[in-house]
C-alpha cells in the first residue's frame, strides 16, 4: 500500500510539473525573468498558425522595447543591438516557417528506347546529380555538427543565466544573449530541416536514374549518328597528332622576362602537365568513339564478328584507362605540390619584386587551367567506363548463358585485378631514389625463398653424400654445404635487389662507411663470422666432434653456424659457444686423428694383497665391460702397480676404448669401476679405508710405559 501511495505521489508530480511548464512556455519571453522552456511561446504543443507567430513576435518586440526603457544611453548602445538581432532573428524564422517545404519532383519516367547518345546524356546527368548530392551531404554532416556545438554552449549559456539572481543588473543583458543564440539555432535547425528534405529528394532522383541506368542496355536501338562518331574519331585524332607536335614548342616558348627560379620550373613542368592531360584527354575520347561506332554496329547487326569487334576495342578502351591512371596520380600530386609552393611565398605588390609577382599569377593561371583539364579528364574517363558497362552488357545480352558466364566472370576477374595492381604498384618508400613497391617487396621475398630453397636441397644432398662417406670426409662435405649456402643466400639477397632497380655501384660510399661502422659496432659479430670460416675450412673442428672446453664444457659439436658452434652435452643440454672462443682458446678434442681413446682407472687395494691375483682380476672386470677395445695387438688392457699409499697398493687400469665410447666419459668410467669392484669382492681382496696410528708422547706429564698404565688404571676405576 505504502509502494502505491509512493507511485501516486511521483505520478502527480511529475503531472503538476508538466502542466507548470505548459503554463511557463505559454508566457510572454522575458528577459529578465526568462522561463526556461521560453521558447515554447512560438512553438507551442499545438501547432499555431503563421499569423499567430507574427502576432507573438511583435508583443516580444514590444516587450523587449519596454525592457529597454529607463536605461543609460551606455547601456542602450551596447544591448539596442542585441535586441534588434533578437527581433531580425523572429522575422526570418517566421518567413522561413511560413514558406512551403520544397516539394519532391517528379521523377522523369524511363524512356522505352535509347540511342548510344542519348544513353550518355542521363549518365552524365546522373554523374553531375551524384557530384552535387555527395558535396551537398558533406555540407550538411558539417552544419548538423555545427548545430550540435551551438545547442552545447546554449546549454552553458542558461546555466550561467541560472545562477544569476533576479536582481542582477546583469540578467538583461544575459537574458539578451540567451534569446538571441537560441533563436540562432532554431533558424539552423530549420534551414537544416529544408536542407535535409532537399537532400533525400535528391537522392531518390540520383536512385531513379541509377535504375534506369542499370535497364538501357536492355533497350538499346539504333541510330543515324555511325557517321559523324567516325568523323569525330578522325577528328580527334587529327587534334591528338597535331598537340604531340607542339609539345616540344609550347614547353619551350618562354617569355624573356620570366625570372629563372622555382617558380620558373614549376611553370613549366605545369604546361607540360597540360599537354599530357589534354593527350590523354583526346586519346580517350578517341577510343570512346570507336566503342561507340562498335556498338552501333552491334545494334544493328547482332552479329558474332561485330560482338568480338566490340570486346576488342572495349578491351583497348580499358587498358589505355589503366595506362592514364598512374598518370593522373603524379598530375594530381604535381597540382597539390605547386598548391603548397605557392602559398608558402609572399606575393606583395612592391616594384621591386614585380617580376616575380607576374610569374606567380601565371603560375596560378596555368594551375586552374591543369585542375579544369583535369575535370575534363575525370568526365571523358567517367563518360568512357559508362559505355564500357553498357557495352559489355549488351554482349552479355547477345550470346548464351556460357558466355555470359564467362564475360561475367573475365569482368569481374580483370577488375579485381586493376584493384589489386593499383595497390601492389603504390610506392611504400624509396632506396636511393628508387620506388620500393609492394610487389617489388614480394619479388625480393620470392627470390630469396628460391635461393633459401635451392641451398636447403643442396645441402641436404651433401649431408646425405657425407653420410656414406667414413672418416673425415663427412666433415667436408658439411664444409662445403655451409658455404655453399651463404654463396647462395649472397646471390640471392643481391639479384632480388637488384630486380627492384636497386643499383649496387652506387653503394660504394655506403658499403665503405658500413666498413667502419662494421669495425667498430659490429666487430664481435664479424670477428664471429669470420672465426666460424676459419673453423669450416681449417677443420680442426668437425661436426661430430667431441671436444672440452677450458671452462669445462664436454660435449658433442653438432652445429658451425655463422656466429657460434652448437654443442650437446651428454645431459643433452644444447649450449652455444661463440666461434671466437673455439679460435682464441684451448680446446681439446678427442676425436681430431683418431677416435679410439685410452683412458686410466685408478684403484686400490690392500697392503699384502696378491699383485697377480689383483691383475687377474682387474683384466676379468676390463673384459666384461663392451666399451673396451678388443682384437687390437697394440692397444689391450694392463694393470699398473703406481703408487704405495697411505692405507693401500694403488694401481690403474689402462684400458682402450671402443670409438662410440669415447663421447661417453663418464658412463665409461662409472661401467669399469662398477666391474673391478664387483671382481675384487669375488677374489675376496680387501679394498682398504685410510687408517691412522695416534702416538702420545706424554701424558699428565707421564711418558710411555708410565703414561700407559696410568690410562689402565682410570680404565679400570671407571669400570
């Protein structure tokens, strides 16, 4: 119940609330006890005619004219402005109210036949709508964001009207302000309104045409105008002929009072900007022409030579377009250059910089004549792609649904192309003046991955020759696979460079400050590098290897590589030993001249013990272990007698080992003492511990015998 009682209560203020402000908006605007819903008095809930809006501004106006009395003259001249803004204001609002919202037009209907002619005619007409459309809806996307700033500071400029108190000789001028901004916005907001209509108006027109672009191929007819496009093709080409002649000519015609300078130049790379353009221009329209005679043809005849006729000069219009647009690229960069060339100058009219002045407005002259060719350009290509589609699927209409599919899918395969090559060929950066492009990066990568490839199939080809080899010769063969691969990886490195123009002699100044650079930042790596060459041809090193470093390191060499050798451990722990180190320091290798390795046990027995008794069995023990040597007349176990210990007979065990067993210290060494022990405890021979003799020299002053039996006798009290 009290829940109910609550909403009760909330849903009769929020009411009494509503009703307070309908009340406050129906109020005559005062500026000095503004309302803050005022500007609800001319746009009320329900809607008012336009006489009763004139009627509420001219009591405003009354209204602001009394407010106005009884102030200072200083005063009146600072807020008499603002109030005839305010009243200027409300009379465009209530004309731009009462003027009727543009009507949609009525869209033309399609036509039931088209010429060639009178195809292009509505695509240009559609091209010069879609233009203004775009640029008008860039204009309004700028005005609705103005309109959302100026709703903001209205915004702030009420909160400062708020904290005012009634008193303040400040409100008037502040509720002054305040009217005069939102009666600015409101007119915003209207114009926006009329300029929003007109836009969707206009894109429904744009739309309409562009349906009734998509349909003429289906209606085309033929016409009588064969004739005159090949007399305007003949035309043209005349014109072409003649402007390539007096390229050279209208470069070189200079005004002798023309300074020599940037200015100069840029003058003169434009006029020949010009030409091209206008080349360009002719040379499209040409092909255009004939297109349009092909496809006049086709119209007519409907016949297969006429089709493939048409799909060859369609094809030529096509490529001449892909040819022109890297041109147009650097034209517009050209535009842009001289753009920002000219405004980074200070052009005055002082007599002593005359000349110059002079050169800068022939340069702005020649600069709007390029950006008009320009547009002339962009409209012959934009009028030459239309054909283009229309003529291409006017042969889609005459052949059978194969071909169909396969100009279809040829169309589509060849734009996608022109998108992807226009892409590929950009410019990333450049290399000493040369353009690196993305396919240039690509044909680099490729030629590598080929010369990477090639070394690895090498390679492997030698490591597998070297495998059947025995000896040393696998050690070569690795050799030679290493340094066969930087051969390679050099070339490859160099011809996929230089397949982007990058020219290596004019590296020469480069090449020798990175020799300096190499000696001093890079001496460690290089110092590496070339220990490692040293190590692959002098060979005292070998993959296979078993060597011991001075640190202590024991272990197999699996891999020379540019910078450090790969070393396992028996533990298999892969360590990586600079090439210096190995060249620089002492390193032992077991296995440089000869696998086979003799290694000393050392052991002891105890004193009194059978000396061929223990030889016996210490060659028993070296028997049962597989790592000794067998079948050998030079190289078989002995037993040496070394040493008298302290506590024991020391002898060793010299046995040679097996080739696999030389990598395996340890575990060798741990199988032979495993063994004499087991065969000493089965001749029953003692092996000793360290043992002491303790001679007492005195005693609490008692010596030998006397010191003795002084120790019996605390002995025996004790017990």
């Amino acid at each position: 119940m009290v829940v109910i009682l609550r909403w009760c209560v909330c849903l009769f203020l929020v009411w009494n609330g509503a009703v307070q402000a309908e009340e406050n908006a129906s109020k005559l605007p005062d500026p000095v006890a503004l309302e803050v819903n005022w500007w609800g008095y001319f746009e009320p809930t329900e809607e008012i005619d336009n006489a009763e809006l004139l009627s509420r501004i001219e009591k405003t106006r009354d209204r602001l004219a009394q407010s106005s009395k009884g102030l200072a003259a200083d005063q009146l001249n600072i807020l008499m402005p603002m109030v005839n803004k305010i009243n200027d204001g409300l009379q465009q609002y209530a004309s731009l109210r009462d003027s009727t919202t543009s009507e949609r037009p009525p869209l033309s209907p399609a036509l039931d036949k088209y010429t060639v002619s009178a195809a292009l005619e509505r695509f240009v007409l559609w091209r010069k709508l879609k233009r203004e459309l775009d640029l008008e809806d860039g204009d309004l996307v700028w005005q609705k964001a103005q309109l959302s700033l100026e709703r903001k500071r209205q915004s702030q400029l009420r909160n400062d009207y708020l904290q005012l108190a009634v008193t303040d000789a400040q409100r008037l001028s502040q509720g002054l302000t305040l009217m005069a901004s939102r009666i600015s916005i409101e007119l915003s907001a209207l114009q926006t309104k009329r300029r929003d209509t007109k836009l969707k108006n206009a894109s429904l027109q744009v739309a309409h045409l562009g349906d009734e672009l998509a349909i003429i191929h289906q209606r085309m007819v033929p016409s009588k105008e064969g004739d005159e496009w090949l007399k305007q093709q003949t035309s043209v080409k005349s014109k072409t002929n003649t402007l390539r002649k007096q390229t050279g000519a209208s470069v070189g015609d200079q005004s002798p009072d023309t300074p020599l300078g940037s200015a100069n130049i840029k003058y003169l790379l434009l006029q020949v900007a010009a030409t091209d353009i206008q080349v360009s221009i002719l040379e499209l329209a040409e092909l255009r022409y004939g297109a349009m005679v092909a496809l006049e043809q086709l119209i007519v005849t409907q016949r297969e030579n006429d089709a493939e006729l048409l799909a060859n000069t369609l094809k030529k219009f096509v490529e001449h377009k892909q040819l022109t647009r890297e041109q147009q690229q650097s034209w517009r960069s050209l535009t842009e250059q001289t753009r920002k060339f000219i405004s980074a100058q200070n052009i005055n009219n002082d007599q002593s910089d005359a000349a110059l002045n002079k050169a800068y407005k022939r340069l702005l002259k020649q600069l709007d004549e390029n950006e008009r060719w320009l547009r002339d350009f962009e409209l012959e290509q934009d009028v030459g792609g239309f054909l283009v589609t229309l003529a291409q699927e006017k042969l889609k209409d005459n052949v059978g649904w194969f071909e169909q599919w396969w100009l279809v899918t040829k169309s589509s395969v060849e734009k996608s192309w022109s998108q992807v090559s226009v892409i590929i060929n950009a410019t990333l950066f450049e290399i000493n003046e040369v353009p690196v492009t993305t396919l240039g990066l690509v044909s680099v990568l490729f030629i590598v991955s080929i010369a990477l490839l090639i070394s690895k199939i090498l390679r492997h080809g030698l490591d597998k020759l070297g495998r059947r080899k025995a000896g040393a010769n696998s050690s070569a063969f690795y050799t030679l696979g290493r340094v066969v691969h930087y051969i390679i990886m050099i070339v490859g490195i160099i011809a996929g460079l230089s397949s982007i123009g990058i020219d290596f002699t004019k590296f020469a100044l480069f090449a020798s400050a990175l020799g300096v650079g190499i000696g001093f930042g890079l001496q460690a790596i290089i110092g590496n590098f070339v220990a490692g060459l040293i190590i692959l041809f002098e060979r005292s090193l070998k993959v296979g290897d078993f060597v011991e470093l001075p640190s202590g390191l024991v272990g197999e060499v699996r891999e020379i590589n540019m910078r450090s050798t790969l070393i396992t451990t028996n533990d298999n722990v892969d360590i990586l030993v600079p090439n210096s180190d190995l060249v620089n320091n002492q390193v032992t290798n077991w296995t440089l001249r000869d696998t086979q390795r003799r290694i000393r046990v050392p052991f002891g027995v105890a004193y009194g013990t059978e000396k061929e008794l223990v030889k016996q069995a210490t060659l028993e023990a070296a028997d049962e272990v597989k790592w000794t040597l067998r079948n050998s007349k030079h190289r078989h176990p002995q037993v040496w007698f070394v040493e008298f210990g302290d506590s024991s007979l020391n002898f060793e065990l010299v046995v040679w080992l097996t080739p696999e067993a030389v990598k395996r210290p340890s575990a060798v060494q741990a199988a032979y003492l495993w063994e004499i022990d087991t065969k000493l405890r089965e001749y029953n021979i003692e092996i000793p511990f360290p043992q002491r003799d303790l001679h007492l020299r005195s005693l609490f002053g008692q010596k030998d015998e006397a010191g003795l039996a002084l120790i019996n006798n605390r002995m025996q009290q004790e017990l």
